[in-house]
C-alpha cells in the first residue's frame, strides 16, 4: 500500500501544482489552501494541513507520522527527512500510550535544510521559530537503558527562537520563547527560563540575551 501511495505521488508531480492539490486532498484527504505549496517531494503522513501560504521544499519526505500541520506561512525546506513509528504498531512503545507522531510548525516557524525530525512522539516548533542552517537531528525516543526497552518522549521549541546550524535534540528536551541555541549544541533536558542562550554538549544557560532585538520583533517569518 506504501509503494502504491508513493508511486501516486511520484506521478502526481508531473501536474500542475493546482492540478495535484485538488488530488491530493482528494484522494488522501489533505487539507491545503490554495496558496499553500509542495515541492517535489513525497508526502504521506495520515493527517496533513497546510495553512495559508506555508510550504514544503524539495526532495524532502516525511512519513510515518499521524499528523503533519503547518500553520500560516509556515516553512519546511528543501531535502528534509521526517519519519515516526505509527501508532497502533506492535509492542514497541506500548508503554508510552499518549505519545502522539506528529510535527506541528506554528505561524512563520521555519526548518531549513537537510534535518532529520524523528516525530515517534510529538515535535512542536513555535511561532517566528527557525531552526537556521543545516543538518540539525531530533530525536524523540532512544533506548531506555534501565529496562532496555524503547522510550519517547515529545520535544518542543518555542516562539521566537534561533537555533544555530547542527544542533540535536534528545527526546524530551526543549527550550522555551525567546531562545537561542548555539551551532553544534545538544539539548538533552527542557529548559524552562526565557530569553537565554544556551550552548554547549550538553547544553547550558550561558547568558541572558537582549529581547529588544530585531529577530525576537518580527512580524514576518523570513530574514534577510
């Protein structure tokens, strides 16, 4: 059935992109608003809604997950790969019965390029959010050592945060609104005091920083 819907997808590329959203939402049941946009890329989650002028890049795949929601000029790049494991699926992560395989993109957060999202539990990025650069990995669920059995756990960016190039998320970390986390960090826990840069492996609070600033007042999502 998963070879069948990408071999749809595949050819629904060659339409016009008016064309393939009218399919798409009608065969899969999308959501997407007319000014929304997909690139070439293959998508399949369960649920998708794509709000007014969000958009996804190219080359990117997302699949395996429950549900994919990008909210108002919301943006999810180009060669990004975006997996869960779907509910309902054996015994792993029976003991886990709320999590939730979904990635929601708030208004004008964005993911850039070349990331790898494991949304086995849920991943929220914030309004005005970006996650800038390259190659950035989060990870909601690795072995519990102690019983030697999978464990998730959901992770969370809030709103206006920078999130420098290469950084990692472990599963159940966070960092909250007006954040930035520096190039190369790994974020192992929650933090919970705004308007912090936190840096380092693992990472920790190294200074407050200057709310007032351009990037945390925007009212668009882009920079130039």
């Amino acid at each position: 059935m998963k070879l069948i819907e990408n071999a749809i997808q595949i050819f629904l590329m060659l339409l016009p992109w008016g064309v393939r959203r009218r399919v798409l939402c009608a065969v899969f049941g999308f959501r997407i608003h007319p000014s929304a946009r997909i690139g070439y890329s293959i998508v399949r989650p369960m649920k998708l809604t794509m709000a007014e002028c969000s958009r996804i890049g190219h080359l990117t795949v997302v699949k395996g997950l429950e549900e994919l929601r990008l909210d108002r000029y919301a943006k999810l790049g180009h060669l990004n790969w975006v997996t869960g494991f779907p509910l309902g699926r054996g015994r792993f992560f029976s003991a886990f019965p709320n999590r939730y395989p979904c990635l929601h993109l708030k208004e004008h957060a964005s993911i850039q390029r070349r990331s790898l999202v494991d949304c086995t539990d849920q991943v929220t990025v914030g309004e005005f959010s970006l996650l800038a650069g390259y190659r950035h990995q989060i990870l909601t669920h690795s072995i519990d050592l102690e019983t030697a059995n999978q464990a998730c756990a959901p992770v969370s960016i809030g709103a206006y945060c920078f999130i420098g190039t290469g950084c990692i998320f472990l599963k159940g970390s966070g960092v909250p609104d007006y954040s930035v986390l520096g190039a190369g960090s790994v974020l192992h826990k929650r933090f919970h005091d705004e308007g912090f840069l936190y840096s380092g492996v693992p990472a920790t609070a190294v200074r407050s920083i200057n709310r007032d600033m351009r990037f945390f007042t925007r009212v668009k999502g882009d920079s130039d």
